[in-house]
C-alpha cells in the first residue's frame, strides 16, 4: 500500500477518510491496523478490493499485490473495479471477514449453499464436489456436525458458529491475504479466545498473510506481527508489535497505550485520558490531525504542517514531529 | 412503607438481593400456551455496602442486565427480593412495593445506560433532559432548574453554555456524561450502570472510567457496573461477582477473585483475556464449546459441559454456594481441591 488516498465528496464537504497511508504484508505475516473509530482502518482495507461505498473514491496511491501464479505485482488500484482481473482477485485471493457475521450471510438462503457458491465462482468444481467440499471446510474450522449443520439456515447458528462458517468462506478459495475487520468484537470472550486460536491455526497452516484490523490493544499484542496505528486517516506509527508496545513514540500510541485498564496489578489509579474527542471528520484539524488533543504540542509547527515519516529502526517509523522536522508538502 | 424483620440489620448494607429469580415465558403454538420459560434469572443473591462499587461481570445472556433492570423494577421479578436502605434507615423490599411508591425509591436508585446514542431524547435539549427528574420531582421554577443543570454540568466536565443544544452535537463521550448527569440530579444513593462504557472508545472509555470514579468518592456513590470486560471491572470495583446462564458462580473481592479464581468458569474468562502486552502472547487458554440457551440450560452445574474439572457429580447435582474462605461465595462442588490460574 502506497500513499492511499480515499476522499468522500459530501455536500457538506470533502472528508479525507484515508490521507496517504502507506504499509505493507508479507507473505505469511500479520499485520494488524489499530486504531479508533473515524480513523480510517476499514475503509482502507475496503479500498483495497474496491468495496467503497460512493462517493467514496481513490484519489491517488497504489495497492501493489503480488498475486498468484507467474504475474508478478500488480496495481489493484488501477484495476476495473467491475473487470474480471479485480472479480478473480476479491474473494479468491483476496478475502475478507467481516465484524457482524449475522449481517454478513444472507438470512434466506442455507449456509452451506452461501458457501457452495464461493467455491464454484472461484474454483472449477461440479455442485456436488463443491458440498464435499464446503463440508471439509466447515469441519476444518471446527463446526460440529458439519454434514448437517451445512443445511440449516443463518439464525440457526450462534454468534460464534457463524463466524466460524465466514472464516470457512473466507478459506474457500485459499486466499493469499485475509481481511479481517474486527472479526471477534461482537464475540463473547471466550468465544472471542476460540476464534482467534482458530485464526492463528489456519494462518500457519495455509501460509496466507492476514490483515488483522481492530481496537482492541489486547487482541493485536496477541495476534500481530507488525501493528500500524491509525489516526483520522493518517498513519502515526507503526512497527513490529513489540517495539510499539514496549516503545511508542507517537504520543497518540503513548497515550492510547495508557488508557486501556489494565488486566494486571490491583492498582487502581487513574488512567491516563487523551483530552477531548475525536474531531468529527469534516472538522480535521490542520497540520498534525492529533495536535489539538496531543500533550506535546509545539505551536507554530504542529498546527501548521503535517508531519513526515521519520525512522526510528528500519521498520519503525513514526509521523511527529519529535522526531524529526520534515514535513509532508 | 413495607419493613421486614427479615431484611438485614447491619447499617452498611445498601442493597440486599436475595433469591430474585426472573423467568420470562417461552410460548408457542396457535393459542400461545407457555410452552417453557427462560430462567434469566435464577436464584441471585449478592449485597452491596454503601459506598461500595460492585462489579457484576459474565458474558451475553448470562442475567446480568436483567438483574439490573430487576433491581430498578424496570422488570417485575418472579421471585425473591431486593432489600433497599431508604435515608431514614427503614429497608424497604423494592420487589414488594406497590407500583405507584416506586417513585420514592426511584429517586435513590437511578441508572446509566450502555448506549450513549440511544438513551438520550434527540429532540431535547440537554437543559431538558438533565432537568427532566427535577421537574418530575416537584423543583418547578426554571431558573432554580437550570441552575441545577449547570452545576451537574460542571460536575460532570461538562460545560454549561452547551445546555440548549440537542444530544446530536455531542461526542460519544460528552453524551455518556449527560447521561451520567441526569442519574445524579437527585443526589441518588445508588448507581446502577449497564455496561457504561462498552460503546465508547478506548481514550473515551479512560475518560468516563476516570469520572465514574471521582463522583463515586466525592458523592459517596453506591454503584453496581454491570460489565462483560475484566479489565474495565478490574479498574473499578471493589468486589465482583460472576454470572452463568442466569446464576452467580462465584463472589470476591476484586484483587482476590483475579488473582486467585476458585470458580473454573472465572479462571476460563480470565485465562480468555488477551493482555494487551505482546510478551505474555500464547497465555490465552481456549475454553471449549459455548454458552448454552438460558431456555435450556444443562442439569447440575451449568457449566459442566465446557468444565475441564467437571466430575460425575457436577453433571446431576447443582452446586450451591459456600464460603472457602471469608468474603467469598463459589458455586462450585470442586472448589476445595482445584488449584486454578488466576492474573497477577
């Protein structure tokens, strides 16, 4: 990902949801793409497959993939978003799980069958051996029963089953990459616990590189190798987990990183708050978008210019300008 | 006012709930006969002393909001009772009292809602809804109502020139204040907040935690947190207690029940947490199966099926609570010889 830019044209004025975010997976890595709500995660990943809704659309940047076989990297950016190149990529090579599994199956139509189609457009497979396989799928992602529970309809899964029956979905067609945006924030923890193990197995079984995107600092420390830490559109920071975690230098993820109760210790003191809330988008502040709320604010430079990317290992890098006075034109 | 000789003597207890049961009826067929009954409640029983803040933790349709809304008669209860210190001392049992004397108790017992943009009238103004109970409760004059408003404004962060705009110009932060601001305008004795902050940010949530707790020692609030998240339970109360399938299972002080579970239910919620530190990474332990439906819940102890521990016993006979040790209640019939794994 280079320099993307996704801009909505509202009457009200234009929202710059996406603001020149650049990151990168490798094969077989975890990328996780942390932030609140507003800043631009899931839009991102969506852009990426060309799932905006309008008038959402990339104004600039490149979405280099490398996809399979011998063809090298393409553009997905500049791919038809309709063309059989970007059809073949979403959800074949390309797949995503979504937050609400409820929402993301059809209500009138049986599980098995939602799945069954998945296979057929990506793979060459007769009806029959495209239920064989839905069934080895679903018993893969620990469905019980899978030989009936292929017949039944949405509402007659849980929560977590049907989460379970996305991600086998989402496996159908072996993805190089898997999306997953927020797949266990409407689980149960200890749901929550099962389908995360359940997405660590597969991605170490079948190699695929997962885009992992969440709120929750928890969830990340557990699941990614790299974190990318997003705020109103922009990346602040982002670096493999533990330098993040243990070093943060982007105030935004200092203070992030404090504000979350902790598990351990018996301590109660205060927790440490970010002033304010975030700007409504329409309102995003000049310069640095987090200088309004941002303790280390320098006047006269944080509101004026938005801040480069400066290095702080080779892969971690952070946009503040603590750490260096470039700034983006 | 209705005094029982059965409601407990000692001054610091606030809340005294005792074997509320809330079971709605399942019914079915042409002519709706109850065909069964979800037992969303089942027999709860826990106390709260003044000042206190006890946090009520389980997953989604463990009971936990019901026995709120029971709480606050917001539902009627099938059975059991819920004893109240009113401020001139008499207990009050609130199941018992007639409908049209709730308002008295309502006054002392008022609520925070999870959701901040669905609990507040979008076409009221916040002077409106801030000044709504003082209304119903007698203040008439406006000046002495918004003056009132202003203060509870101020004492919640907010600031007063916001008082005649509506919700929708507000964060989700600043509306969870205004909610918080309209429980307090009758100086209640006893807060019951569903899940306060679930819906907000994380630099939010640290805000309105950090809130919750100020006005709890200044005001010397009582509060019930009803909350799925360990960490945010953690943070704020003083004792817990863990619901399955409509039951308490176990009941500690807070530092005691993390770091040392008896309950395999709380050790498993516990073990379920991912700390947000990449070094404990692998720590989680995965609980096999799922939660089972409050309409058919299994025999024994509800959560033989998914116990690592379960034996013979636990599949026939339900365990009731015991004390193992003072100030704590497990429903558990291994709790004396399990060794589980709490969090430091």
């Amino acid at each position: 990902m280079e320099g993307l830019k996704v801009f909505f044209e509202l009457d009200e004025g234009l929202v710059r949801a996406v603001d020149g975010v650049s990151f990168s997976v490798d094969q077989g890595g975890v990328v996780a793409l942390v932030g609140e709500s507003g800043c631009g995660k899931t839009v991102t990943v969506r852009a990426m497959l060309h799932l905006l809704d309008p008038p959402g659309r990339i104004v600039e940047g490149r979405v280099l993939f490398r996809g399979d076989g011998v063809g090298g990297v393409e553009d997905l950016a500049g791919l038809d978003p309709d063309g059989p190149r970007m059809r073949k990529v979403r959800g074949g090579e390309i797949s995503l799980i979504f937050q609400e599994p409820m929402a993301s199956f059809s209500p009138v139509h049986t599980v098995g069958s939602q799945i069954g189609e998945a296979i057929r457009l990506h793979r060459d497979m007769t009806q029959r051996e495209a239920r064989a396989e839905t069934v080895r799928l679903l018993s893969a992602v620990g469905v019980p029963q899978p030989g009936q529970r292929i017949d039944e309809y949405p509402y007659q899964f849980s929560g977590g089953m049907l989460q379970r029956a996305m991600i086998a979905m989402a496996l159908s067609c072996r993805p190089r990459i898997l999306i997953a945006d927020e797949p266990t924030t409407a689980l149960d923890v200890t749901t929550q616990a099962q389908i995360l193990a359940l997405l660590r197995r597969l991605q170490k079984e079948t190699g695929m590189a997962v885009i992992f995107i969440t709120h929750n600092l928890g969830v990340v420390a557990e699941m990614a190798d790299a974190v990318v830490v997003m705020y109103l559109g922009a990346v602040v920071e982002k670096g493999p987990v533990k330098a993040v975690y243990h070093e943060p230098r982007h105030p935004y993820t200092q203070a992030l990183l404090k504000s979350i109760p902790p598990i351990r210790g018996g301590g109660r003191q205060r927790l440490a708050t970010i002033a304010g809330s975030i700007p409504h988008p329409l309102m995003r502040p000049s310069g640095c978008p987090f200088h309004p709320r941002c303790p280390r604010f320098m006047p006269g430079t944080c509101d004026a210019h938005e801040p480069a990317t400066a290095s702080i290992a080779s892969d971690h890098e952070v946009s503040c300008f603590l750490y260096g006075d470039e700034h983006r034109t | 006012m209705i005094s029982s000789p059965k409601a407990d003597r000692n001054e610091l207890t606030l809340l005294d709930v005792r074997g509320l049961k809330k079971h709605f009826p399942v019914r079915s067929g042409f002519l709706k006969r109850e065909v069964g009954a979800v037992r969303a409640v089942d027999g709860v029983s826990f106390r709260i002393a003044n000042g206190q803040t006890m946090g009520l933790v389980g997953e989604s349709g463990c009971g936990k909001t019901t026995v709120a809304r029971c709480i606050l008669r917001a539902v009627d209860p099938t059975s059991g009772e819920v004893f109240f210190r009113m401020r001139n001392g008499d207990t009050v049992d609130i199941v018992a009292m007639p409908a049209r004397q709730l308002r008295s108790i309502r006054r002392d017992v008022q609520m925070v809602f999870q959701n901040p943009f669905t609990s507040l009238n979008p076409r009221m103004t916040v002077m409106d809804i801030v000044g709504e109970p003082l209304l119903v409760n007698g203040m008439r004059d406006r000046k002495a109502r918004a003056d009132r408003v202003a203060e509870l404004l101020r004492l919640v962060g907010l600031r007063t020139e916001y008082m005649r705009r509506f919700p929708h110009a507000f964060s989700g932060g600043q509306r969870q204040r205004i909610g918080i601001a309209r429980a307090l305008a009758l100086h209640p004795r006893l807060l019951v907040a569903d899940e306060p902050v679930s819906a907000l940010d994380v630099s939010v949530q640290a805000q309105i935690l950090n809130l919750t707790k100020e006005l709890q020692e200044r005001l010397r609030l009582t509060v019930l947190f009803v909350s799925h998240d360990l960490s945010v339970i953690r943070h704020v109360c003083d004792h817990v207690a863990v619901m399955y399938l409509g039951r308490i299972v176990e009941y500690a002080a807070t530092d005691e029940l993390f770091r040392a579970p008896r309950h395999p239910y709380t050790a498993a919620l516990l073990s379920a947490v991912p700390d947000p530190d990449p070094r404990s990474r692998g720590r989680i332990v995965v609980t096999e199966g799922e939660v089972p439906s409050p309409a058919d819940p299994p025999p024994g102890c509800h959560f033989h099926p998914r116990c690592p521990h379960a034996v013979a016993r636990c599949r026939t006979e339900t365990p009731m609570p015991w004390p193992p040790d003072t100030g704590r209640l497990v429903a558990c019939h291994r709790a004396g010889d399990l060794k589980l794994e709490g969090i430091e």
